[in-house]
C-alpha cells in the first residue's frame, strides 16, 4: 500500500472539515411570515369627489403562512384623503386575511379627497400580520397627483330650438341672444355668455370642479329648455361641443280651462269641476296627465286620482288629437281648510314629460263663506329706499280700506302712531289695499284675512306718496 505523507493528509483533513462546516451551517436568512406591500395611486385628472384608485399589491415572501393579516391606510401629508372600508376586502375582516407561502394578492383601493388647495396627499400604507419576519418592507408610500386648483378649462356649445323635432342640431336650429348660464363650486357668481346668431356660446378659463351646473335663461320667442346635466371640468377640454336642446312649449297647441258648477260651496259639500283641454296644433299631444293643486294650500277640492282616467298622474296616458277638444269631469269634496280661507277650487297643471313643464294652467275658484276673523298689518314708507322696513319708517294717520276684486268697499281703518292697522272681524277671503291721499299702496296690494289657526300673522304694506 502506498502511504500518504502527513502534509498531504492534513490537507485533506481540512478541506473535508471546510466543506462540512460549509454543509452544515447554511447562510442566515430570517424564518417565518413575512408581508411585503407596494402601493401606487393610479395617475389621472382626479377631482374632489373623485373615486381614485390605489393598487395596493400584498405579498408573503416568507417561508410560513401569515395569518391575520391587516391593512391601514395614513396620510402623510397634502389632502386629508378618505379610503373607502368596503376596498380594503378581506385585509379589515375580523379575521384578517390568510397568506401562504409565495401568494401574492392585489386589491384596489378607492378613496376621495374634498379639496383640492391642500396639496397632494401623500399615503403611508401599511399591511401586517402577527410574527413578521421582517417589518421593514410592510409599509409602501405613495402620492396621490391631483389636478391644481388654478387649472381652468374651455366650455362651450350650441343652444338650438329643435323646430323639426328630431333630437338633434339642424342647419337653422341655433337660438340668438339666450344667456348661457354656469356656475359651481368655489365660484361667487354664474358665468354668462349670450348665444351668436348662430346659437353658440363659450366660456374660457372655467375653474375646475367635478359638478358644474349649467343652464339658459332668456330664450327667444317663448322657447323653453331643460335643466342638463352637470359637467366635470378637469382640463381636458371635452365639454367645448355641447349642445343645449330647446323645444316649443305644450301651451303654443295645447289650453286649458277649468269651471266649477257652483260659485259657492260648504265644507264637506261635494263640487263638480268641468275641465276642458284643446290642442290647436298640427300633432297629437299625448303622455298627459293632470297635477293639481300645486299651489293651494290643501284649501283645493279633494278629486281622488282615478277619476282623471288615462290623465292622472300615475298612468300619465291622456292624448288630444289636433283640432281636438277633451272633456273630463271630476267630483271633489270641500275640504275643512276651505272654510279658514273663505274659498276653494280647482287650480291644475296639464303636462307631459317631454314638456318640461311647459303645459297649460287653469284654475277656478270659489267661495266658501262663513267664518270672520281680524286683519293687522303695519303701513311703512321706504325712506331710505332698501326694500325692506325699518324703525321709523312707519306712516301713522293715514286712512286704509279693503276692497274686494270688484272695488266693493269691506272694511275702513286708520293706522296708529306706530303704523299699525287692524281690520276687524272681516270675512275671510282675499282683498285689496287701498290708501288715501296722499299716499297710494304699491307692489302686491292682497290681503289674505284667515281664519286661525291657519293664518300668515301680521302683514307689512308698503305705501308712497302719489
């Protein structure tokens, strides 16, 4: 046998020693649960309101499930910045969310911010469970890029009277010398541009905003419009082509006219009411139906809905052909109301919903009489001509009347040092003020004399010198 020298052996005794060690003892890496979470917002032209999008992406690079797993979500600074609960999933369950091994998951985040003068916000989130390997990669921060509160954009249109009836702009169509109309958050006052001859309008350096409203006013020759729907503003300019749509009113066809069978009623009595619908124009008008008593004051006859047929407001099916005249009659009780106010009636609108409440309104009256009750009102003059009374403005000694619609005198009184007036145990109704020489009453002279417990107070008239 050949022997080995000791050198030789020792050699190998070392090299053997070295590759076990090496073997045996791995290089050291951290065991168990270990959450790693990158977040990025989503880049856009985000507004107050907006729902933004964080994508949030949560992985276990561990070697060992991780359980109970939580999310949160802080603002560093800029915008306060509030996360919706629902986004967060399963990451602010009770339990938390379970991860194995290797598993990576990834959740989309949604929150909004109210201003956009504060900067942008930065977030700070942060995703863990219990037993983290290593917490240093369990936080991830990014920035939310709003749109700066000085961006302004373009808005303009087209306001057009759709004679034709198609829906849509035509050669022609454009309305002249309307008031295009726009306002919204953060503005003191409305834009106004005034349509060309062509329809069109325009708006420049239009402050940014997620609902800004816009409208017309002054339209020519009766046309009528909507209100449309309100515009996001975010400097990309998509709202420079807008078109506003204007339609003829129902009433250029369609009228109304309603009578009652009797001039005065009792509480409780029932009273027949004849209404009488006229279309005048060249087409059917149909989807009507009737709604009463917008501005009665629950003192308007009780007319159940059924008896308006295909014209109330829930089938909303009435029609009247051209040239054609509808009649419908309908049965209303008195109601107790009516006898506090001294009248009652009738007073409808007839409409369709593509009308934008253009239709016709009739009304009829009548009397209810029997109760009394006392009028006081104050006489003032507007010295310092505000619109408004103020001390001293009182007139006192002046000779007062009411007078019914007719100029029938009802009651005379004369105001005290302090201007005021009271009529006494006058028939409730409505009447007219009058004033003598050298004064006149001006504006709205009706004086509303109500039973209690339903009456306005005290009334304020306004007189000046003839």
């Amino acid at each position: 046998m050949r022997r080995k020298s000791l050198r030789a052996i020792g050699a190998l005794t070392v090299a053997f020693t070295v590759t076990g060690l090496m073997t045996a003892v791995p290089a050291y890496a951290a065991t168990g649960p270990n959450i790693k979470v990158t977040a990025k917002a989503q880049e856009g032209r985000w507004l107050p309101g907006d729902a933004i999008p964080i994508e949030v992406t949560v992985a276990n690079i561990g070697d060992t499930t991780a359980n109970q797993v939580k999310g949160y979500g802080d603002r560093e600074s800029g915008a306060y910045f509030a996360i919706e609960e629902a986004s967060w999933g399963d990451l602010r369950s009770t339990d938390g969310a379970t991860y194995a091994p290797g598993e990576s998951r990834t959740y989309t985040l949604k929150g909004s911010v109210y201003t956009l003068t504060e900067g942008n916000p930065v977030l700070v989130i942060d995703v863990s469970g219990p037993g983290e390997a290593d917490y240093s990669d369990n936080r991830s921060r990014t920035t939310v890029g709003l749109l700066s509160p000085d961006t302004t954009d373009r808005v303009a249109g087209v306001l057009y009277g759709d004679r034709n009836e198609d829906g849509k702009l035509s050669p022609g169509e454009g309305l002249a010398g309307a008031e295009a109309r726009l306002i919204g958050p953060g503005m003191s006052e409305y834009l106004v541009a005034v349509t060309d001859a062509e329809g069109r309008f325009a708006f420049d350096a239009v402050p940014v905003g997620p609902n800004i409203s816009w409208h017309f006013e002054k339209l020519p020759d009766g046309w009528v419009t909507g209100y449309p729907p309100s515009l996001r503003v975010d400097g990309s300019g998509q709202n420079t082509a807008l078109e506003g749509r204007a339609i003829r009113p129902l009433t250029d066809a369609l009228s109304a006219k309603i009578t009652l069978d009797k001039t005065s009623y009792a509480v409780g009595e029932t009273a027949t009411a004849t209404v009488t619908l006229t279309n005048a124009g060249t087409r059917e008008v149909s989807g009507l139906y009737a709604g009463c008593d917008p501005g009665g004051f629950e003192r308007g006859l009780e007319v159940p809905a059924a008896q308006w047929g295909a014209f109330s407001y829930v089938n909303k099916a009435g029609k009247v052909a051209p040239g054609q005249s509808v009649v419908l009659k309908v049965t209303g009780t008195v109601p107790a109301k009516a006898g506090a106010y001294g009248q009652t009636g009738l007073d409808c609108w007839f409409d369709n919903d593509n009308s934008l409440s253009s239709g016709p309104y009739a009304y009829e009256n009548a009397k209810v009489p029997g109760k009394r009750a006392d009028s006081r009102g104050r006489i003032w003059t507007d010295k310092n001509g505000n619109g408004q009374w103020d001390s001293g403005e009182q007139v006192p000694n002046v000779t007062v009347t009411l007078t019914t619609d007719g100029g029938k005198l009802v009651s005379l009184a004369r105001t005290g040092a302090d201007g005021w007036v009271t009529f006494p145990n006058v028939a409730v109704g409505v009447y007219q003020l009058r004033a003598i020489a050298p004064w006149r009453a001006g504006g709205d002279t009706d004086v509303y004399v109500i039973a209690p417990p339903y009456g306005f107070g005290d009334w304020h008239q306004q007189v000046v010198r003839r």
